[in-house]
C-alpha cells in the first residue's frame, strides 16, 4: 500500500524543485513516479506526419520519483512522515508530528 494518494498536498525535499508545493494528479506505480500540479511543465515536440499536418508543441506534467517528496502537514504547513493506525477496524492515514488523521486532505478530529 502507498502512503500517498491522488489529491494529497505534498513538499518536493530533493531536486531541482526543491521546496515547491503541489497536488498529486497522477501516480504511476510501475515507474515509481508521480504526477504533480503546480510545477512546471515539460515541452514535447510532435513532427508532422503528412504535408497537411503541422508540427506542434505539448506541454506534459512533469514526472517526480516518489523518494523525492514529502505529506504536508495540514496544521503546522511543514514536512512529515505518514503512519498508519487502526481506528474501528478501519487502516486510517495519520501525519505523525500533528497526529490527525488523513483522508485525501480531509481533517478529522484528533483520537
């Protein structure tokens, strides 16, 4: 099971966009890779296949290591590690410096 899901607010630790923030659009497992917003995007450029056709420019999200990124805390805005714990028979996500329970960037109480 990953620790992070589609749609949670994370800090890049490493690389050339360190200390950026963003949300996860994508993760691809079998790269080991995740898609973020709010980072710059890659230009791709396609050539053209017929004379009726033109060469264009895609712009596509860049792609980060999962080891690179770090859950942003919801209550003190800063990096932190993701736990686990059992609550009524349920695997819930908890931030283990603020100890509240994460649910795709919902806050629930504290138990």
């Amino acid at each position: 099971m990953l620790k992070f899901k589609k749609g949670d607010k994370i800090i890049i630790i490493s690389g050339k966009y360190k200390g950026y923030k963003g949300k996860i659009n994508k993760i691809l497992k079998k790269e080991n890779k995740v898609n973020i917003s709010g980072i710059k995007k890659i230009k791709r450029f396609i050539k053209k296949k017929n004379k009726k056709d033109k060469g264009s420019i895609i712009l596509k999200p860049y792609k980060i290591n999962i080891s690179n990124i770090a859950i942003e805390d919801p209550i003190f805005k800063t990096v932190t590690r993701i736990g686990f714990k059992l609550i009524d028979g349920e695997k819930k996500r908890i931030c283990k410096k603020s100890n509240t329970i994460l649910k795709n960037n919902f806050i629930y109480k504290k138990k």
